[in-house]
C-alpha cells in the first residue's frame, strides 16, 4: 500500500487490466489506473445516491441493496479473485455475532477478524514480500475495523450498564441486532470499501435511512416517539470541491517529489556511507513527508466521496455553517504544524484513532492504554518489522514528549514574545522526531532501519530515556510544584476529618488529585491561554480552579459527576454521591468532537463544562425566585387597590366615618396610608359648595384614579410573568 519509486507494472496484480492501455499513457501502474477509476466513479455515485435514491424517495433497503452491489462491483474490479476475502471475513464474522453470546461476542469477533487479517498480510509477505502493488489488505483492514466496532457496540448495548459507558459508546451502543441487508451493506457499500473512512454502524444505518438529519437521532434507527426535529438538509457541493482539489493538489505534490526522495535509497550503502548525518536528517524528513501526501490524497478523496453521498454530516457549528467532519480521516495542516506528539496523532489516520480509543484505550486498565493500544495499532497494519519499530519508537517520543513539557513548558509563558518562540521550536521538533520515527514505516526492513537508526547514533531514543528518567530528578516542573502544594492542602484537610467517621483516606484522595498527562497538557495550555486575559477573566479562571481543587479533594469516584446543587454538596462534603445515569449524545457531533468525558483526555474540559453548566443553573433559580417575588409584591399592592375601591369611606384615626363594615387590621393597614385624598390633613371632611356632593365628587375622582393604576399593574404583571423565561432563555444562549 506504499508508494512505488518508479511507477511499473507488477505481476502478481490480480486486478482488471482493461485499462493497461491508459496506464502506459499516464505512466502509472494499472492497480493505481484502476483505483483512481473506482474512486473517480464513487463520486459521481453519491451524488446519484444523494439525490435519486433519496430516503424520502426510495426505502431504504433499495439505498442498502444499491450501496452493497456497487461495493462489491468496484472490490472485484480492483482486487479480481482476491474479493473473495472481502467476502470471506464479514461472512465468518457474522456468523459469530448471530451466534455467541452477547457477552463474549466483541471478544470472539475480535479475535476471529484479527486472526484472518494476520493470515492475509503473512500470505502476502510471502508472496509478494515489499511489494507497493494495490492489494486487498488495504479493503480488508476497514473491514475488520467495521466488524470489531460493530461487535463492541453490540455488547456495550445489550450486556453493559449505560452508567458504565462512556460517551462515545453510549452513542454507539446497538440495542437491535443488524440484519444480514443492514450488516453487509454497513460493510461493503461502495463509499469506504477501498480506502475507508472508517464508518460506525449506528451513523451509517441513520444515514441510509435518513435519520443523521435529526436533531435527537434515534438510538439505532427508530424514530423517538416524534420527539425528533428535523434539520435542513444542508448541501455539500462546497465541502466536495474543497477536499477534491486538496486531494488533487496533494496527488502532484506526491507525483511531484516522490522520485526526488526515493525510499530505497536510505537502504543503499552509499546513502549510509557517505551523506552527513544532518542530510540523513533531512532525507528521512522528506521521505516521510513525501509518502504523507498519497495517504493524504486518498484520504481527502474518499471523505469527499462521502460526503458528496449525505454521509458525514455532524450538525451546524455556532454559526450556522454546516459541518462534515463526522467521518473525517485527516486534518492536514493541523498535523504538519502540530507543535507536540499529541495533537500530530490526534489529527492523523483519525477514524483509525477513534477505533483504538473505542476498542482499547477506554476498556484497559489506564497504564497499560498506550502500550496496549500501539500494540494493536501494530498488529493491525501487518507484520512488517518496520511498523513495530515505528511504533515502539512513537511510544518512547510520546512519553518523553509529554515529560518534557512538564518540565520545560512553563518557563516559556511569561510574555508572548517566548510563547511564541516555544511554539515554533516545539512545531520544527516535532517534524524532526517525526521523521526519525517513522521512516521504518516506510523502510519496511528491520535490517535496514537499524542501520540507519546506528547512523543517528539512536540520539533521539537516548535523549528520550534521558528526559523520562533523569531530567525529572534534577528539574522541578511547573505542575510538580503545584501538586505538592495541592498535597499539603490535601493533607491538612485530611488531618481536619480524621475526627469523623466518614472521613476520606489521605492516599485515595491524593491519588485521585493527580490526573493523567494528557489532562494536564489541556490544563497547561489552558493557564497559558491565561495570560493574555483580562483581569476579570483571569479572576473567573483562578476561581473555575478553586472549585476544581475542591472537589478533587472531596468527590472519590472513578468518573466524578458534579452535584447539580453545589449548595447540598456543601453541606455534605465527606459523602460519596451515587454514581448517576449519564445522558446519552444527543447527535453525532457529541461522540467525536467532545465530550468523551470518560476518556482521559477530555476529563478536564468536561468538570470545567459541568461546572459552568451548574452555575447557570443556579443563576436562573436567582432570577426566578427575584421575579417572583417581585410579581407577589406587584400583585399584593394591586389587591389593596382593589379594597380601596371597594371600601372607599373608612374610618381613620383622625375621626372620619365608615360606611361599610371593613376588617380592623385592613382598616388600620392596607388602607390608612392610601385614602387621604379624600379626608383633610386636619382630621375634618373637607367642604365643598355642594354640601354632599363634593364628597360624592371626590369619591369618583380617587375610583378613577385607581382603575388606572391598577390597569397599568395588570400589564407589568403580565410581562413580569414571561421575564423568567425571557431571562433563561437569553442567558443559556
């Protein structure tokens, strides 16, 4: 699946050759004519899938039979006798899932694709050892990826509690077994069947049946009782053309460069004998990058190809544009100018990532998720040494990575001036362990890679095993002071329980205070992104982090849930809250661009979320009980009116008359202090020409008075009481 040198015919392809002759033409080999076609046709496809065969158009077992039949046309085309694995693994693997039992049957279906893909890569090895040739383990590698996910989603719907998953496999988990048209059209339709992306069941079976159109997608295919809200349906004409001429520009730039750094070369004796170690430095930078641009290529081709047929669609962003990064496999520039390890694998190969995180990294035990998790990542590609070396190598770079940032980081945040600086020394660091790390990927030889690895004197895995064990005895980092702080706190608020029955072990809560080093990189970056604030946010940013430290002193659980109501929380500090029933993603958007919040990486974003979320909360209780008890004293000094109008003649202190029996306290109260327009200051009936009259006439005048009044109470009273929902609303946006 790696790029050729020179661009010749190879033997052992068991592809279509009818188009040899457009080949020679273009000076490529028929295996890449051949791909190119099927990739190029896809793509006028899906946009006849997208409009013709429209779930409001067609059911949606004609979009499966359509999908699944051209999946199989273009595996056949391209892969010739081959496709009978294609057919073979999701075969066997069905089987399994109709058969075992739900508890075991990720574990069974892992195990029977993984074997079957391992067979094919040694079949390969043997045959056709090194060979660039197109060949169906590329289809066969997205297969296994679809079947594992699928069986791991079926488990987590059918055997494990909903209080036990994470976000993205609450999303993800299946509560319907698929039928044979749902399974092998999920795994064969022609969009993904060549060079991926990786697609999830639940998103592939809501887009063939139209349900990704939804604001509340239903669990696994089924409407949600009405309740749903459809969205408009947005175009991706834009979307489309963008990634095709990025897929194009990056296609030349590979044709371009790739005969100017050829592979082979750095296995020549010649190259290893007499070339300077900086130029093996920059040849192996350049080599590697050149062969970046054909996953690139293909990569950006096959999400447009999805995203031409509606899938891929993840909701609008805040304003309003449409996004198509569910299914996306690359993030191009935000990998080449990655400034540390991390954000360069979380933006390369990502449904492949997605894959690892689902399967391994969120079900092991946390100190094994790295290795465990390079580990598959390496049996999945094959048995290439080159790839275990890529990899081992990755996961000391990465672990030093992670070390010296904690070591050197902060020393770089005073100005921006030295923020900057550290930036781009970070970003040229980052291409350079890069280059050094995955040539063996490309090299394929171990021979050949230790070689060249003796010729770097194995300075950066010496520098790594340096930064990782002898730097932190010498060098105090930023947060290595901030936790030692945080212990003393820690441990003076143990001394203060130890007194009460239910106080909190001392190890427990300080193990629980220390997150993982991927939690404190975003927490780092979080405090940098600080000191270019304002002095009122800096202010609300130091209290976000007292109320962090505060409940990691006080909540032990292994996925702390924050209290809805802070105060009860406050009062009891030394109880345990019972673990809660998490809320399911609501739409696809959830499962891939946030919120693990289970997963170690997203834990900090989301306390900080729930956090925000629980002050809100509380500032629309202030707002609700404030209008409402201004609306009862509105409405307290209208009744009063209402008796004034009532009861006009009462008697007062000053002697007058009442004409109606009144209640005392309302004689004395409610009205003493709002019927002397019609009594004098001195106690005496004022007197008018008319005699009678003019207390008949002053009568009138105060009734008219306080109709009005009270006609002007009644409208604020009827504004006052849509203010707190006006106020809610506008303060959740």
């Amino acid at each position: 699946m790696l790029e050729s040198p020179k661009f010749i015919e190879n033997d052992l392809y068991n592809g279509s050759h009818a188009f040899t002759w457009l080949a020679d033409m273009v000076g490529l080999s028929v295996d890449l004519v051949n791909f190119l076609i099927c990739q190029i046709s896809a793509l006028f496809l899906a946009s006849l899938f997208r409009s013709l065969l429209h779930p409001s158009k067609v059911s949606s077992k004609l979009r499966h039979t359509f999908a699944l039949s051209m999946g199989l046309a273009f595996g056949y085309f391209c892969f010739g006798q081959q496709a009978i694995h294609i057919a073979g693994l999701p075969a066997i693997c069905y089987i399994v899932i109709r058969t075992q039992d739900p508890r075991i049957v990720q574990r069974a279906v892992l195990l029977v694709a993984m074997s079957y893909l391992l067979c094919v890569h040694l079949m390969r090895q043997l045959y056709d050892y090194g060979s660039y040739a197109l060949d169906i383990t590329g289809p066969l590698m997205i297969i296994t990826q679809k079947v594992t996910s699928l069986a791991f989603s079926i488990h987590d719907g059918f055997v494990r509690e909903e209080e036990d998953l994470t976000k993205a496999q609450q999303y993800h988990a299946i509560r319907k077994m698929p039928s044979a048209l749902e399974y092998f059209s999920y795994v064969w339709h022609f969009q993904s069947i060549l060079a991926g992306p990786l697609v999830f069941y639940k998103d592939y079976i809501e887009f063939v049946e139209g349900y990704n159109l939804l604001k509340r997608p239903a669990s696994n295919g089924s409407l949600d009782n009405g309740k749903t809200e459809l969205v408009l349906e947005p175009s991706p004409t834009k979307t489309v053309i963008r990634k095709v001429i990025g897929s194009l520009v990056c296609a030349f730039i590979f044709m371009k460069f790739v005969k100017l750094y050829p592979v082979k070369n750095m296995k020549e004796d010649d190259f290893l004998e007499n070339t300077s170690m900086a130029y093996k430095y920059w040849y192996a930078m350049m080599a590697t990058t050149c062969i970046r641009f054909k996953y690139y290529h293909a990569w950006l081709l096959a999400d447009a190809i999805c995203n031409n047929a509606g899938l891929g669609f993840a909701g609008y962003d805040k304003d309003g544009n449409a996004k198509w990064d569910l299914i996306s496999n690359i993030n191009v520039l935000s990998f080449e100018f990655s400034s540390n390890m991390r954000d360069a694998i979380n933006n390369w190969n990502c449904g492949t990532n997605r894959w690892l995180r689902t399967l391994v990294y969120e079900r092991v035990p946390k100190r094994y998720g790295t290795l465990l998790t390079f580990a598959l990542s390496a049996v999945w590609h094959g048995f290439y040494p080159g790839y275990y070396l890529t990899f081992a190598t990755g996961a000391v770079t990465v672990t030093a990575a992670r070390m010296g940032r904690r070591l050197f980081r902060h020393r770089f945040q005073s100005t921006q001036l030295t923020r900057m600086f550290y930036d781009i020394l970070t970003c040229l660091i980052t291409r350079i362990v890069m280059g050094y790390a995955t040539f063996p990927f490309v090299l394929l030889e171990f021979m050949g890679s230790i070689k060249l690895y003796l010729r770097f004197y194995l300075c950066l895995h010496i520098i790594s095993i340096v930064i990782i064990f002898i730097l932190p005895q010498f060098i105090r980092g930023e947060r290595s002071a901030r936790s030692s702080k945080n212990g003393e706190n820690v441990a003076a608020d143990a001394r203060v329980r130890d007194s009460s029955p239910t106080s909190v072990p001392l190890v427990a809560t300080a193990a629980l205070a220390g997150s993982n080093d991927l939690n404190e990189d975003e927490d780092e970056d979080k405090q940098a992104k600080c000191k270019d604030n304002t002095p009122q946010q800096l202010f609300t940013e130091q209290q976000q982090q007292q109320q962090k430290e505060q409940q990691n002193n006080v909540i032990l659980q292994p996925r702390p849930q924050p209290s809805n109501h802070p105060q009860q929380q406050q009062k009891q500090p030394q109880q345990q809250p019972q673990p809660k029933s998490p809320k399911p993603p609501t739409n696809a958007r959830d499962a891939i661009s946030v919120p693990h919040d289970q997963c170690e990486m997203d834990q900090l974003s989301s306390k900080l979320k729930e956090k925000f979320e629980a002050e809100t909360k509380n500032i629309e209780e202030f707002i609700d009980k404030t209008v409402t008890d201004t609306v009862s004293g509105i409405v307290e000094f209208k009744n009063d009116l209402m008796r004034d109008i009532e009861f006009p003649k009462l008697k007062l202190p000053s002697g007058s008359t009442i004409t109606a029996p009144l209640d005392a306290a309302a004689a004395s109260v409610g009205l003493r202090k709002r019927n002397t327009s019609s009594v004098h200051e001195n106690g005496q009936r004022a007197e008018a020409p008319g005699g009678g009259s003019a207390d008949h006439a002053a009568e009138e005048n105060s009734a008219a008075f306080l109709k009005k009044e009270i006609e002007v109470i009644n409208a604020v009273v009827q504004q006052a009481n849509v203010l707190p929902a006006v106020l809610s609303n506008g303060h959740a946006k």
